[in-house]
C-alpha cells in the first residue's frame, strides 16, 4: 500500500494539473467570504466554508481520482494490469483514496483564509467530530470515484458524464442548502446520500450545536462503507468484463 501511495504521489507531482482542483477552490472562497463580508452575514461564514471544502473534495474525486484507469489506460499499463485484477484492484483503492484525501488540507486552507483575510473566528467547537466526518466523506467520496472509474471502463462515453455528477451531487449533499430545506422528494433522496449527512456532521462541529449526533455518525458511517464496498464491486466487474473483452478499452 505504501508503494501504491508513492506511485500516485509521484504521478500527481508530474502532473501538476491533476491538482489544480485544490488551488482553484480556495480562490472560490475568497469571492464567497467577500460576498458574506458585503451583505453583513457573518454567521455564514462557516457554512461557506464548508460548502468550499466539500465542493473541493467531490471535484476532485470525479475530475481526478476517477481519471485514475483513464491515465492507466492511455499510458499503455491497464492491459498488463489485467493479469493481475486483484493487485490492481488493491492498487487503485489505494491510489484512489490518497487522490481525494489530497482535498483534506482545503478545509485547513479555508478556515485560515476566513480567519485571516476576513477576520472571521470560524470556530471548530468539536474536533473530533469534525475530524471523524472528514474522514469518513474520504472514505465515501473515494467509493463514489471508484464508481465513475468502472463507468469510464465500461462505458466509452464515460467521461462525458463527469460534468453531469457535479453540481446536482451539490444539492442532494446538502452542501448549497441544508437537506430540511430542501422540497420532501428530494430531501428523502438526499437523506440516503452519505454526503448529506457528512456535511450536517461538519456544520455542527463547527457551530457546538448540542443533541445527539449519533444517527448522522451511523448513516454516514454506513452509506461511505456501502459506497466504497459498491465502488470495489463494480470496479471489479468493470475490469472482468475488459479482460473478457466485452468492454472496449479505448473509443
């Protein structure tokens, strides 16, 4: 595991483009807080960090982590990786998941930015909380881009549907609006969305809210496990079928 997480390092650093998701996000919160600053709304400052962190974390795992068989594909090392599935399997879990916890330090970077260019206090009452959410929205973000990597696998067309699992996963996620404020149907689609509840999570680490956090803990906790173990499931079906040759490796 150690080697794969070397092997992705190395390549991200080659490829300075495949992280432009985490520059270019910070710079989103600077016109954010200074939109917060203009009308007066300081107490929506944390949610605008939040929805920058969270924003940055999904871009990153459908524009980046799940390119990850699509690189493999164009440079030639898919095919002799399907002698060996389950090693690749293995391998891209890993490289996958080190893809998208890359977006962990965007939360950092936007509080910092919130507190010193704006002067905003953007307290974390519970740390732990918030730290435990964080890591488990890796965790689920990380089966999601597994998921669109067996898409891209099977469907030559794939990475034209990239666009398309961005800004509506914003709403359902809750990260634009909170899930109660959204009309019933779609507040029952998004309550079985593990993105949902991790962002519910982060904003009541940040504002102390008092109750009970364990049903979001367990929802959470189950959906990213159910996410990843689908991702690993039909990423697995996806390079069988290539083997096979039932699915085209290139257009």
């Amino acid at each position: 595991m150690a080697a794969f997480v070397q092997l992705q390092w190395l390549l991200l650093t080659r490829s300075p483009r495949l992280l432009a998701t985490l520059f270019v996000v910070p710079l989103y919160a600077v016109v954010f807080f200074t939109t917060v600053r203009s009308y007066g709304a300081p107490e929506l400052a944390g949610t605008v960090a939040l929805t920058a962190f969270s924003m940055s974390m999904w871009s990153q795992a459908m524009f980046v982590a799940a390119e990850v068989v699509d690189n493999d594909r164009w440079d030639g090392t898919l095919e002799p990786s399907l002698l060996t599935p389950n090693a690749y399997v293995r391998s891209l879990v890993t490289r996958v998941c080190t893809t998208t916890a890359l977006s962990v330090p965007v939360l950092v970077e936007v509080i910092a930015i919130g507190r010193v260019g704006f002067e905003f206090p953007l307290p974390v009452h519970r740390p732990g909380i918030a730290l435990t959410a964080t890591l488990l929205l890796v965790v689920g973000t990380a089966g999601s881009a597994l998921l669109v990597s067996a898409l891209m696998i099977i469907v030559p067309v794939g990475r034209l549907l990239q666009n398309a699992l961005t800004y509506p996963f914003y709403i359902l996620g809750g990260l634009v609006l909170p899930v109660a404020s959204l009309p019933a149907p779609v507040e029952w689609v998004a309550r079985l969305f593990f993105l949902s509840h991790g962002a519910q999570l982060l904003r009541d680490a940040m504002s102390g809210a008092d109750g009970s956090h364990w049903g979001d803990f367990w929802a959470l906790l189950v959906l990213s496990v159910v996410q990843l173990a689908a991702g690993v499931f039909l990423l697995r079906r996806a390079l069988s079928r290539a083997r096979r040759g039932e699915a085209r490796l290139y257009a």
